[in-house]
C-alpha cells in the first residue's frame, strides 16, 4: 500500500445510503435496493472525485466485540437485538436494510473490490490496521467521528466524512480538529473517552464534558498526564475536577483499550488496488438482473474503466 489508499468504513456508509435514498427503489420482485444502489453512487463519487490507487471495503466481522463489551460492558448495549452467547450480538438494523447486506457483499466481490472484516473486530480496527501499515497517503471514508483519532498531517492520512451524501465531505485534518476540538488526531482518543459517547454506550468522566476535557487536555497534554495531575496536589485542577477525576479511575484504566482502534489486527492477503474492469463480469451481470442495479452499477464501471 504505497500509493492513495482509500478505506471505506461500508457498514457507515450503507447505513446513510439506506436512510438518504428512498425505498421506493426496489428491485423487479419489489424488494427495496435503495442502501444497495445508494452505496455503489456513493463509491462511483468517491473514485470519480478522489482517483485512489487502492480501495479497500472495510466490514464489520463483530459490530460489538467481547473484549470491548468485557472492559466496559455498556458498550453499544442500547443496539443490541439480540444477545448470542456462541458468536457476535445481533444489532438493530431495519428490516428492510438487512436483506441488502448480503447484496452489497456479492456486488463489491463481483466488481473485484477489496472486502475485509476479521473476526472479533470491528471495520474501525480494520482501517486502523490498514492505514498503520499504509506507506503512502490514507483518505478514510466514514460518517463516524471515532475514526478522527486517526487523523495525521505528517503521514498523510484524513477522514472524508459526508454531511449530504457523499458530494459534500468534511475533509477532516489536523488543523479542522484543532479548531472544533481543540485536539489532534491522537487526542480525539482521549476527548472522546473523557466525555462519553452515548452512541456508543461510553459514559465518560461525569461532569467532564467536551470543553473541560479539551482543557485538561491542553493543560496536562494527554490522559496520563491528567491522571498525574490528579495525584499532585500543585496541579491546576479544581477540587470538583479532582474528584470526578479519581472516582473515575476504574473506567479511565480500561477506556482507552476500548476507545482506541486496534491497530494490529491480523489481515488477510488481498490485493488493494482499485479494480478497472469487474473480476467476476458474469456474476455481476447476473446480481445486475436479479436486483436491478441498473444505472448505479454502470454508472461505476464506467468510471472504474476510465
């Protein structure tokens, strides 16, 4: 991976497809393709406006992983369908979104499209492996803000996130941070665990909300060095701070294994670069049929091939 590298974060990315294209879009037999259809327009922008070398599908092969749940067990607990003790929890998702998941797996396959998720993590531990191991530039694409941790002006690496389908992206580096959040990339990680995230079931520090942790962080520098703090009384800390701070110290201890993306994970083999004729034309021409993929479909070959 030496070149552009694109990381789709696909479960974020179909998800807003599902909700920003109508279902009225349907397949011959009546089943809505509307996420199916939205999602390949979406990726037909994406290479149209930012020319990658390399595209990578990131899945979610565990949306809630054990040894997340098991440091913090309110971990995405509010999504939860359904519990398995045997493999992976069972998300909420709508019931006309779930039929289109298998459909976007076999299209990305049949176009040649790099797909991965691996057991146990999920597609934001991907990209975080994917972009650790990246050599050249990283443009990771999700509606997901935990992913700004990745965020690097010195290696190249930013996050496209949509604000109106994928025509209007939020190119997300170390300066736009810096302005918002008053973090870089690798403090993200630490706001972001220090306020809580009720999306994901993190409850924070209480009483430290976004700009009190973006202080402590400009004060003290990162979470160790607010945890240093609390444990010197010369620190510039209130005493409410202080407080909340050390009746905290259970969550703070395991947060950041949760909070942080693994960058490590063990990938498979697969080739990255950007596809410029379908791998499996015959399959793709068959799902074309089936599910009516129409002009989306052909709409990204074309752009692929040119």
């Amino acid at each position: 991976m030496t070149g552009q590298l694109m990381l789709l974060d696909t479960a974020s990315l179909y998800f807003r497809a599902y909700f920003g294209v109508p279902d009225s879009v349907k397949a011959p037999d009546g089943t809505p393709v509307n996420a199916v259809r939205g999602l390949l327009d979406f990726i037909d922008r994406l290479v149209k406006d930012h020319r990658p070398d390399e595209l990578v599908a990131c899945m979610d092969a565990d949306w809630r992983p054990a040894w997340r749940v098991g440091l913090i067990p309110s971990y995405k607990a509010h999504r939860v369908a359904e519990e398995h003790a045997a493999g992976p929890d069972e998300e909420e998702v709508p019931d006309t979104l779930s039929p289109q998941v298998p459909v976007i797996e076999a299209v990305l396959d049949g176009l040649g499209i790099a797909r991965v998720g691996v057991t146990g993590y999920e597609a934001d531990d991907v990209i975080g492996t994917f972009t650790a191991r990246a050599t050249g530039p990283v443009d990771i694409v999700t509606g997901d803000r935990d992913l700004y941790q990745l965020v690097d002006d010195a290696r190249g690496v930013r996050v496209l996130y949509p604000l109106k389908g994928v025509g209007t992206l939020q190119v997300t580096d170390e300066a736009w941070l810096r302005e918002k959040y008053g973090v870089d990339g690798r403090g993200y990680a630490d706001l972001a665990l220090l306020r809580g995230d009720p999306s994901d079931g993190l409850p924070g520090v209480p009483g430290i909300g976004e700009k009190t942790a973006a202080k402590l962080l400009a004060e003290f520098g990162d979470l160790a060095g607010i945890m240093a703090a609390v444990d010197d009384p010369k620190a510039k800390l209130t005493p409410s701070q202080r407080k909340r701070l050390d009746e905290a110290r259970a969550y703070v201890a395991v947060a950041p294994k949760v909070v942080r993306v693994a960058a490590d994970v063990a990938l498979p083999e697969v080739d990255v670069t950007l596809p410029r004729a379908p791998r499996e034309p015959e399959t793709l021409e068959a799902l074309a049929r089936r599910w009516g993929l129409g002009g989306s479909l052909q709409r990204l070959l074309t752009t692929l091939g040119s």
